[in-house]
C-alpha cells in the first residue's frame, strides 16, 4: 500500500473523509506534507479527546475541601523577613529563573499577533505586555545584582512574531543573551462534529496545547537542561498578560523554600486528599458560596498563573501525561470549496493542558494569597470584565500607591 493510501485509510477509520477529499485534489508537493502531518497526528488521542467532549464534568461535592493558606497581609514582620531573605538568598545566588508562557492564541481579546505585543494604553504613551514583565524582571535585576534567566514559551504560530518584535525592541533593555525563547507543541483543533480543521495552507489546522504543556516544552526544547547548568533550583512560572505580575517576589519565594519538604506552589482545593484547582465554574454553587467561622469563603484562594516549582518538580511533571481540557473557542478554517471562513462564533474545540492539573501529582502545596489590586490585573476580554481597561485603570492605581509611599 503507497503512502497516501495509508493516510486514507487512517482518515476513513477517524472519519475524517473531508481531508482525503482534500489529499486528491492537492499537487505531489503538498500532498507530501499533508501525509506527513497524518501521519504524525495520534488520531486514536484526538477521538478520545472529541469523546470527552460530550461528557459531562462531574465534581464530587464530599470529595473536596478547602486548603490551607497564608495571607501575604496578615504575616507578621518577622515572618515576611525571613521570608524575604530565604528568597533573596536564591535570586542573589542565581538559583532563579523565570518562565513566560506566551503561547496562547489571546482569542477572547483579539489582538492580531503574540499577546505580550499588545499595547495597554497606560501614562498616555502606552507599555507592551512584554516591556511591562520585562521592567518586572530588570528592576529585580538591579536590586539584587544578577541577570534572572527569562525563559519564554511561544507557540510555533507566534515564535518568529515574537522573537521579531522583541529583536525590533531591542528586548527592552533586557540582556539578550539571557532571554530564551522556546516552542510548546500543538494539538489539531476540531469542530462540533469531530472533524478536524483545514487551515488557509492546506494543511490540518494545529493550536497550542494548552499552558499545562509548559513542562515537557520545557524538558524537549533543552530549556530544562540549561536550567540545570546554570544551577537553577526555583523556577517562577507565570502568564503574560496580568500587568501587575510579581515574577520575581521574595516573600513568596522564601514561603515556599520554607514550606518545602514535598515542594509545593499555590492554589485552592483539596479532592480525594490531593491539591487541586477547579474552576469556579465548575464548582458547586452551594460550595462556591460556603463561608468558614470568620465568614471568610472557604474555597477563596483563585490561581492567578503565578506558580513557584523547584527545579526537581519540573521535571518530575515534564514526563507525566498530561490531561487535556476542551476549550470551544473561534477558529477560521478553509471549507471544502477552497473557501476560508471566518466564523463570528464559537466554532471548534482546542484542546488545552492546564498548568494546575500538576499540582495533584503532590501531596501537598504551599499557597499565598495576595491582594487583587496589588497582584492581579489581567488582559483576558476586549471589553468589560479583565480588559484592557481594568487592567489600565490597576496598573495606574498601584503604581501611584507604590510611588507614593517611596515619597
Ligand atoms: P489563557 O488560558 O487565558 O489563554 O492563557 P489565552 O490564549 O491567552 O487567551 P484566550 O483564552 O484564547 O482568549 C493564560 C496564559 O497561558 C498562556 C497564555 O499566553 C497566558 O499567558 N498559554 C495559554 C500558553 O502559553 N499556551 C497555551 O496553549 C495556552
């Protein structure tokens, strides 16, 4: 059997019969590339995926309860000193780096290129999401002395508008031999009917496989042997769209060093004795609501993307399978007359690993909780709720209180 006779019979068994439609009409050349990326696709995955979707997600409601936390206001001064110099101790010594996951298509706030190449209209002239983390990373720098490693995850669709725009930007300043960028893997997207998509260059359309795909990007690209080399034990991993992003903050650092003995990070349940994080919508509505004796909400800690691990956690998790979540978000896609459609509403599932789903492979994790308007402002929506507004309207506001306070 020749090779596109395999590759036919793959697609008739996955129902895919719009892509061998396809595979007759293409010429040798892209024809060849079409089978390869066939033959590349784990079609048994993606059924198991599609399948998945027409699940409904069951909670447990006597399986989860709250976790323990600290409150990052409510520390007494020793403790954030000793926190602090814990902390500072491994930045000092180089035993820091930092993560930016920047692979994530940004469809809800639908700016056209990498996400941290958006501009938030701050102090009239505007600061790009990426020169915003970049003056985060550099004023750590100048405080203790060192240049933190700054390890970015791009997607293959956005790497060389990344890299382009940070080379136009000069890296904002940030050493440049100290800024790595590095490619997270992909998934194909698919739509309600479990077809799989078509992009504009013919060939099966592929996303991002989620932020949870950051620890075996992390591993495959070479980043964590580098890590290693340079003599990194703690590694910050964060988004790159909350513009008050603290990626280099000792207390936290210095908590979870203390707090370490089965390393733990930050976020807010336990189910079946394991640290977890559901989704708000995802919780039962009774639970979401439940108050302890303080009338504080017992499930009030919200992951906020801003993730502590050691070095040894990293790798631990880069080698375990992961758990894919469907998102059902906007995709364009090129139809069976050759016609590429630009769909106004949701259209086809990505499939996306959740860098949360990690922690239940511990037994344990330390959690800080922060103050929203101090540590969280993000750029999720075009409009309303976490747009660029809101975030404009935090960053200002903490800024002023911050330079304030140093007056
Ligand atoms: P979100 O889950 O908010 O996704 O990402 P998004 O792609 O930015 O936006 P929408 O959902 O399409 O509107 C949270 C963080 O994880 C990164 C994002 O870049 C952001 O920093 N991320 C997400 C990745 O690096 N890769 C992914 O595959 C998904």
């Amino acid at each position: 059997m020749d090779k596109t006779e395999e590759a036919a019979d793959i697609l008739a068994e996955y129902n895919q019969q719009h892509i061998i439609t396809l595979l007759k009409k293409l010429d040798e050349a892209k024809k060849q590339e079409l089978i390869e990326q066939i033959n590349n696709i784990d079609f048994h995955q993606l059924k198991e995926l599609y399948d998945n979707t027409k699940k409904e997600i069951e909670i447990k409601e006597n399986k989860i309860v709250a976790i323990d936390y600290l409150d990052k206001e409510k520390l007494s001064k020793n403790e954030t000193e000793r926190f602090n110099n814990l902390g500072e101790n491994i930045i000092v010594n180089g035993k820091y780096a930092v993560v930016t996951m920047a692979g994530g298509q940004g469809t809800r706030l639908g700016h056209t290129g990498p996400k941290g190449t958006f501009k938030l209209d701050v102090y009239g002239k505007g600061k790009y999401l990426f020169e915003i983390l970049a003056e985060n990373l550099k004023e750590a720098n100048k405080k203790y002395n060192v240049t933190i490693p700054w390890y970015i995850m791009t997607s293959k669709e956005n790497n060389n508008a990344t890299q382009e725009f940070l080379e136009k930007n000069n890296y904002f300043g940030y050493d440049k031999n100290n800024v790595m960028l590095f490619e997270q893997g992909e998934l194909p997207l698919m739509d309600t009917d479990g077809k799989l998509l078509i992009g504009k260059d013919l060939k099966i359309k592929e996303a991002s496989d989620g932020n949870g795909g950051v620890f075996c990007s992390l591993r495959k690209t070479g980043m964590l042997s580098d890590m290693k080399e340079r003599g990194v034990k703690w590694v910050f991993i964060g988004g790159v769209d909350n513009v008050l992003l603290k990626m280099a903050d000792v207390t936290l650092l210095g908590m979870a060093i203390d707090r370490n003995p089965k390393e733990r990070v930050g976020v807010f349940c336990k189910m079946n004795g394991h640290p977890k994080v559901i989704e708000y919508s995802e919780l039962p509505e009774k639970m979401a609501e439940e108050v302890d004796n303080n009338g504080e909400l017992k499930f009030g800690e919200s992951h906020i993307m801003c993730n502590l691990f050691t070095i040894d956690a990293v790798e631990k998790i880069s080698k375990e399978p992961l758990i894919y979540h469907s998102a059902f978000k906007k995709n364009s896609y090129v139809d069976e007359n050759g016609k590429e459609i630009i769909p106004t509403e949701p259209n086809s599932y990505k499939f996306e690993a959740f860098i949360f789903d990690s922690f239940e492979l511990f037994d344990d994790i330390a959690i800080l909780r922060g103050k929203r308007e101090d540590d969280f402002a993000p750029v999720k929506n075009k409009e309303g709720v976490d747009s660029p507004k809101t975030a404009k309207e935090l960053y200002e506001k903490y800024w002023e209180k911050i330079n304030k306070s140093m007056n």
